[in-house]
C-alpha cells in the first residue's frame, strides 16, 4: 500500500508554468556551436530514466537533506522521484493525486518538504524554512510563499490564496495575449536578489524581496536569452532554452544588475530543455520532449559537461 504524504493547498488564479540523478549512461552526442564566444561542444549523456511513455517532464529539484530527486510531469500531474544512487525513477505521486492532471514547478526545502504546482495553484506535501516564490507565466506575477504562511495552513488545515510579491505588468515587454512570459526564478545564497526570467522577449529581472524592487538586467555578448529553467552559483548563471536546444553560461556584475553572456552551445541531444540543476558537481538538464516527432524513450535527465 503506498502512503500520500500530508499536504496544504494554496491557490491562485492561472498559475501556471514556474517556475535531478543518479548514474546510467548512453553514449554522449556532441552539440554544434551556437552563436557563442567559444567553440567548445556539449558532452550529453542520459543520467536517470523516467518511467511512462507521456511523461514530458516540466521541472525537476533535488531535497537538500537526501539527495532524493523529484521530476514533474507536465501531461499526467504525477511527481517521479529518485533516490539517490538510482538510476531509474519511481512513481512517487500518481497522476491525479489531489484532483492534479497537470504538474508544473517544484521546489523541496530543508524541513523535508516539496511543493508543487499546477494550474490551479501549489499544493505542499511533507516528504519526512524559507519563502517561496513562483512565477506566473501567464498573468506576470511572481506569488509570494512565507515559511509562516506554510506552517499556519497547515495547522489550520485550510486553503490559503496566495499571495503577490511582484507585479511585473508594465515592466515585462508587450506581448500576444496568452503568451508564456515569466518562468524560471532563481534566488542567490544570501535571499538577497531573485532572477527571473521572461521566455517572450528573453529578458532577466532582478527581484529584490527586501524592497519590492524589480530591474531588468543588460545583458551583453549575445542574443537575448529566451530561458526557461536557470541556475545560479555565485556570479554564474546558466539558462536552458527549450526552443533552440540551447544552454548559456552569463557571468553576473556584483550588483547583479547586468550579465555578459560568456558561452551559448546548442545540441539536439538536450530534446527541449525545461531546468537544470547541479548534483553531484554535474550539471543536470530535465529533458521535456514537447512537439518532439519521435520520442526518445525513456524519458531522461541528462548530464551535461562542457559549458
């Protein structure tokens, strides 16, 4: 008999796409030279298989205290998880737990929980502090998630609205109706700044909690980003672009207000990149596969070297 950990729902309205591993290898491709200052090539290799045939993952977070992975699945709602060591997932939340048929972001703290979130809004579960914040790609808000606000749902056993803590209407570029803008969101080791990322025009925000503060970044050597899951260490920041099969290295300024893109690979063996996430000293990127002709199965996390 499988055991449901407890949860909390916190709802929004159009909540929508936010904003990894163990070892097992397939034989590495090697990416072609994108538009980039460099002409190294991507090593890809597949790092952990996902089980189903309509998987089409959308994120991916590892538990601080375990090692444990967790991948969403965005067309059947079911959260897979990997212990670590493993090279296959298991179904760790079945399509259609709490009425979901669609899961988007996730994210796992250190208390041992993980939250996930749909179209209807986040749903919290306790796998055994701090503030959340997700993006809303479709009404450019980023929601605000305080520890408080997670320990007093869950003692009330009560839904709670969350709420906004950026408004970035008027800020993101104008765009076509129903267009997925915002989507990754990254915060430095401090909780300082937030990055976000908005996929129509391929602009990076910096979000600042204490003040509210929204700036959008210049961004040099290159294209504009397009991303949509990012990673940030340090003064580094890494971006996947699902559309192109693309990952970019910037490197930020220390105010964080500018970024110079220091390397752009492509390579199809990425197969529509949704996150990345580093584990192990590797970088990992969530291969999604939506619009693919062909499937690659099984699903996969690949590791990816060279950037």
């Amino acid at each position: 008999m499988k055991t449901i950990p407890a949860r909390r729902r916190f709802t929004a309205c159009a909540l929508a796409l936010a904003g990894a591993l163990a070892v097992g290898t397939t034989a590495p491709a090697t990416g072609a030279r994108a538009d980039a200052p460099d002409a190294r090539a991507l090593t890809v290799t597949r790092a952990l298989a996902l089980p189903g045939n309509r998987v089409y993952p959308e994120s991916m977070a590892t538990d601080p205290r375990t090692g444990d992975l967790y991948v969403t699945s965005f067309s059947t709602g079911a959260v897979h998880r990997a212990r670590a060591g493993q090279s296959e997932a298991t179904v760790f939340l079945p399509s259609g737990t709490d009425g979901r048929t669609r899961a988007m972001g996730t994210e796992a703290d250190r208390n041992g929980r993980l939250r996930v979130n749909d179209a209807n809004g986040v749903t919290v579960y306790d796998t055994a502090d701090g503030t959340a914040y997700v993006t809303d790609s479709l009404l450019q808000l980023v929601y605000r998630l305080p520890a408080t606000t997670i320990e007093d749902t869950i003692a009330s056993g009560a839904t709670t609205t969350l709420t906004t803590g950026f408004d970035l209407n008027g800020v993101v570029a104008p765009h076509p109706e129903g267009a997925i803008t915002l989507n990754g969101i990254e915060s430095d080791q401090t909780g300082r700044y937030l990055i976000t990322t908005d996929m129509a025009s391929g602009e990076l925000f910096r979000l600042e909690p204490a003040t509210g503060g929204i700036r959008k970044l210049t961004v040099t050597g290159g294209d504009p980003v397009f991303a949509d899951g990012l990673l940030w260490e340090k003064d580094q920041l890494w971006a996947v672009q699902f559309g192109s099969d693309g990952i970019s290295r910037l490197t930020l300024s220390a105010d964080r207000t500018s970024a110079t893109v220091t390397s752009r690979l492509t390579d199809p063996a990425l197969e529509h990149p949704t996150a990345l996430l580093r584990r192990g000293g590797s970088l990992h990127v969530l291969r999604s596969q939506f619009g693919s002709a062909t499937l690659d199965l099984p699903f996969s996390v690949a590791r990816v070297s060279g950037i």
